[in-house]
C-alpha cells in the first residue's frame, strides 16, 4: 500500500480557503449596488420669476376707409403693402350716381303717399286742437269743482296723444315731399367725382375692395395702419393678470430674430373673457396690452398680427442661492430635497422662494456648493447609498 504524497498532507487550508472564497463572491453579489442618479450643485447666481404665454403683435393705429357715397368705384392701383406717403393722399376715386328720374308709375306712387300724407295731417291738426281745446274746457271745470281729477287726467292725455299723432303726420308729409324732391333734383356735373383720401401715413394692411364696381356709400374699401408702430397683446390667466402692473418689462422671444425684444406693459385690460383650453376646461383669461421699445429697424420684418413668445417678468435679483427645480419635492406639508453626502443621500427639509419655472430660489435648508439629487422619486430612501452619474 503505497503511503500518501507529502505535499498534499501540508495543505489541509485550502478548502477552507476556497469556501471562504465562495462566501466573499455570494456576499458581494447580494449586496446592493449604490443608485445611479442625476445631481445639480446649489449655485448663487441671478434669478428672475416670470409669466410665460403666447402673444401676437398689433398695430396701434388701424385706419378702415370706407366709401363716402355710393358710385362707381374705379379700380384701386394699391396693392397689399403700398406705402402710403403722407396723410391727404388719394387712395381711391369715385364716380357718384346720378338719381334716375321717376317712372309715370312709381311718380304716381310717391305722388298719392304725399297726398295721404297731407290728409292725414290735415285731420291730426283738427283732433289737436280739439284735444286741446277739450283740454281748456276740462280745467276750468275742475277749477269749479265741478270735474273729477280723473277725468281732467283723461283729457290731458288725451291733448298730449293728439299732439304726437300730429308730429308723427307732419314727419309722414316731409318724407314724402323729399322723396319726390329728390328725383326732380339736377344731376351731377359729367366727369364730376369724389376723390377719397388716407387719414394717415403708413402701408396698405389690407384690400378689400380692388376692381371697378358700383359700391354703397360707407362700404369699406381698404385698411391703412403703420407697421413701425406695434405693440404686443398677450392672453394670461386672471389670476396672473392681477399680480402684472403698468411698467413690469416684458421679453419677446420666437419671433424670428436671434436677439429677444424688448417691451413694457402699458396697460392690463379691466376685464376678462372665458376661453376654453385645449383640453376642454374653463379658463378666466385677460389681455396685457404692451408697448415694444426695441427699434423697428432691429425687429426684422415683424409686421401686424405676428406671433411671439412673450415672458412678462414679475421678479427678478441679480444675487440669491438657487437650485434646479426638479431637486425639490413634497413631504406633507413641507418642501424637501436629498442632499448628497460623500455616496449617502440625506433628506433635508428646504424653505423654497420664487420660482422661475427651471430654478428655485432657496431660503432656508441648503447652503452654496452643496450637491442635491435631482428627481428622486420613490426609488431613493433616506440614508441609501446612490452613485452619481453624469448627465
């Protein structure tokens, strides 16, 4: 029998060691690995609140030009963005109608409603003065004592009802006496014609009638506005119009140019509207009506009824400690936040102060180069190792 190796009898450690071994990878495996997550570092820097809508551009002062009487209106040589020189300038020219003359029949008409008319007057003349007269007799009755007061009442209104049906007869004879008089007047010179002129200087906003036609008097034949002369209508919410005052400042961007412009609230409209939003709930709305201080000739071709992003600032300081607004989140009734702290995440309850919607000014509760945990949602615990990673 042959007796056993020598070496193998000096190494009776190692199954120890290779269970020892096994033990260390199973514990390492088990273990939990740290959470990835996104950090941001509490910064000092400026800071401003602001209300962010759509607005579009308008322009001040829209002139409509309508048609001074009715005619021939000649074909108008303006187009869409003509300019218009100076005020006084003739933008169109018409050819005033010449009244037809009557037709037997029609003159026959006009001639029997005048004749009725003057009837009918005759006999509201002799009711008045009956009236009136009954009137007389009625108060000094009453005066003897020998008349109601109700009656006297009855005659009174009766005197005052003869009055106005006698009004009302004189009107019904004057227009039929215009309508007749109107067909006997002359004509118009031949080549006579109205000119019709701008209110003021600026451009062709808008066409509305171009062509030759017959047009009636007052029809509106195009509109005349300044393009330089814009200011900005933005919709807000009710509750965000009433903290907006006269003079807050106001910056336009996604207009079209690199550079945002500048504006200032002039006015915040008294009323507000409904509208329904987009997803079909009731909204109180109201106008912010501001004036644009950039120069017109850094605005591009920004023109009337443009669309803009405008952001109304109603706070703004040029130093304070702030953080991303995604660290912070609610814990019953209080503001909190996970600072990190080496690889541990601490909960850290946090008094927050003006928002600009991506940054919160901060307080109370963080200091200047901390690091928090951004979005930490329910997957972060108090005392949880995390791992941060970079974005």
């Amino acid at each position: 029998m042959n007796s056993p190796d020598p070496k193998v009898r000096r190494r009776p450690w190692l199954p120890y060691a290779g269970f020892t071994l096994l033990a260390v990878l199973v514990t390492y495996g088990l273990w939990p690995k740290p959470t990835p997550v996104e950090i941001a570092t509490v910064n000092r820097g400026p800071l401003r609140s602001t209300i962010n809508e759509e607005g579009k551009t308008r322009i001040r002062e829209r002139f409509l030009v309508s048609a001074p009487v009715a005619g021939n209106l000649r074909r108008i040589p303006l187009k869409v963005g003509s300019p218009i020189a100076q005020a006084g300038e003739v933008v169109a020219v018409i050819d005033p109608l010449t009244p037809a003359p009557l037709d037997a029949r029609s003159r026959s008409l006009s001639e029997a409603r005048r004749d009725s008319a003057s009837a009918q007057l005759d006999r509201a003349r002799e009711a008045h003065r009956f009236a009136a007269s009954e009137l007389k007799r009625s108060e000094k009755l009453h005066e003897a004592r020998a008349l109601s007061i109700q009656d006297l009442e009855q005659a009174q209104w009766r005197e005052v009802s003869a009055s106005r049906e006698l009004t009302a007869a004189e009107s019904a004879l004057r227009l039929a006496e215009a309508e007749l008089a109107e067909f006997h007047a002359p004509g118009k010179a031949e080549g006579a014609h109205v000119e019709v002129r701008a209110p003021a200087r600026g451009r062709v906003l808008r066409m509305i009638e171009e062509s030759a036609r017959v047009v009636p008097a007052g029809a509106p034949l195009l509109e005349i506005g300044d393009p330089a002369d814009l200011e900005v209508i933005v919709e807000v919410l009710s509750r965000d119009g009433a903290m907006i005052s006269p003079g807050t400042s106001v910056e336009l961007e996604q207009w079209g140019g690199q550079d945002s412009l500048k504006a200032i609230v002039r006015l915040v409209e008294p009323a507000a509207f409904t509208k329904v939003s987009a997803l079909g709930v009731e909204e109180q709305r109201v106008y912010v009506v501001a004036d644009l201080l950039t120069p017109p000739n850094q605005r591009g071709n920004l023109g009337d009824q443009f669309r803009v992003e405008a952001r109304i600032i109603t706070w703004q300081t040029n130093q304070t400690v702030k953080v991303a607004g995604g660290a912070l989140f609610r814990q019953g009734d209080q503001w909190s936040a996970f600072v990190l702290e080496g690889h541990v995440a601490r909960l850290r309850s946090v008094q927050p102060g003006r928002n600009s919607g991506t940054e919160v000014q901060i307080l109370d509760g963080l200091r200047e180069g901390e690091q928090v945990i951004l979005y930490p949602g329910d997957r972060i615990k108090p005392g949880a190792r995390v791992a941060p990673v970079k974005i």
